[in-house]
C-alpha cells in the first residue's frame, strides 16, 4: 500500500540481532519439552496444529537464508514500515510452505537448532547493510531483521496460546521492535496529528487525521501494553473485545481505532 512520508525511526543493529536470537532462543526452549501429543494440539492460526506454528518459527528465519541465496537487489525500494501491509499477499504460500515444512521435519527441536546455526552463521558473515528481496521490496540485512521480531513476538504469544501451562517469555529488545515497528505501521496506515496512540515503554506515535494538538493533553488519546498492542496490530485480539476486557484505555471522538486494525491480516 502507498505509504505517508514521515521521518524513519532507527534500530540499533546489535540489539537487534540480539533480540531475534534471544527471542528464538525462548521458542526453541519452549519447543523442546512438547510431547507429540501437545505438537497435535489446534492454535488459533486456522487449521494449523502446534506442530505446524512451530515449523512456521523455523521458517520465519530460515527467510533470511533464503533471501540472502538470491542476488542482492541494486537498491532499497522500501522501508522497514512497509513490511506488515506485504505479508497478507503472501499467506496461501506461506501455508503450503509451512504444512510441507512441517511433514519434512518430524523433530521440531533438531529442526530448530539446525536454523539457529545456520543464523547465526549467517549473521556473522554478511554485513548489515546487504539488501535482501522481501515480500515487501528491497530492504538491507538489518532491517529485515526487525521485521523477525514481530514474527517471533507474535508467534511466541501463538504458541503460549495454544499449549495450556506453556510459558514462551518475551525477550524485551525483541517485544520493543516488534511494538515499535507496529505502531509506525499504524502512524503510516492513517497519517494525522489528532490522535496519540502511546504503547508505554516503548512506542508514542501520532495518527489520524483531524486537529492537531501542540502543547498538553491530546484531546484523542489511545494507550495500552506491547503485547496486547502487538495482538491487537496482527489480528490476535479484536478492538472491541480489548476495549470491553479493559486492556485497551480510549479516550475521544476519534480515538476509536477499530477500522484501522488489524495491520496485519
């Protein structure tokens, strides 16, 4: 989708390549104690079981592998806030991608271990400033690396979700990527001034068209937590249902942001 024009936020390379491999790190510890039985179990991603999310992990990263076999584009056609309007084209691939992925690999753990080897093998030998060809456009190392962390973020909340008494603990670098990315996807869908969405640590964005306020209290606030942010922005949690469970504070007329998410369908 076109985008507005606003000045690009910045992410520091090493945090976030720390991030992505903390974060994986998380999963691959939660995946390791799954019985076959917990692997059969039904996640709120369509038709796919636990097995199925967990091959889609994998392949999240093995993403980059397979951009970086590809030559690199001559030059950066995208940002990274373009990212989450690219993924919705891609989803009937994605599934046959990740069901087939899944029947190739009947040890989730082993599987996983191999890509985080060869990640980070991969990381150590390309600069981050290679441009890879993504679902979105041209886009160097680096940033696309961001983009990994919604993709681990939200998939660790999947996996959490779907096996009762499973814990998959959030790595904080990689929950303020993934929240930060999120909300200047928002700040892009609807430009403005009017509204404030505050995502509190991480992410302050302006949005909305209308009156834009300068100085005090915005007349149009939105605040809530990363994680129900981040549900909220990939379709995991619908607007009204945050609002009447409390986890989601709006206040004025065009505080309403219901018909502006999901970002990521």
């Amino acid at each position: 989708m076109p985008t507005a024009r606003r000045r690009a936020r910045s992410y520091d390379p090493a945090r976030t390549r720390a991030a992505v491999l903390a974060q994986f790190g998380h999963v691959r510890q939660a995946v390791r104690g799954l019985s076959a039985e917990q692997l059969a179990l039904p996640t709120r991603l369509g038709e796919w079981t636990v097995r199925d999310l967990v091959a889609h992990v994998g392949m999240a990263l093995t993403a980059v592998h397979r951009a970086l076999d590809l030559p690199a584009p001559p030059k950066q056609d995208v940002r990274v806030v373009d990212w989450p309007f690219a993924t919705a084209a891609d989803s009937a691939a994605i599934d046959a991608f990740t069901r087939n992925l899944a029947a190739a690999h009947p040890d989730p753990d082993a599987h996983l271990a191999g890509v985080e080897e060869d990640l980070r093998a991969l990381l150590a030998a390309h600069p981050g400033g290679r441009l890879l060809r993504t679902s979105a456009g041209a886009l160097p190392l680096d940033d696309y690396l961001v983009t990994r962390t919604v993709e681990l973020v939200v998939h660790a909340d999947d996996l959490a979700a779907a096996v009762p008494g499973l814990e998959v603990p959030h790595d904080r670098q990689a929950l303020a990527a993934a929240t930060r990315l999120l909300a200047d996807a928002l700040a892009v869908k609807a430009p403005g001034g009017s509204t404030e969405v505050r995502v509190p640590p991480y992410a302050v964005v302006q949005c909305v068209q209308g009156p834009r306020h300068t100085r005090g209290t915005p007349p149009n606030v939105v605040e809530t937590d990363p994680l129900t942010w981040v549900r909220l922005a990939t379709g995991r949690v619908t607007w009204k249902d945050a609002v009447a469970a409390a986890k989601v504070s709006a206040s004025g007329e065009r505080a309403d942001l219901g018909d502006l998410l999901p970002l990521m369908a």
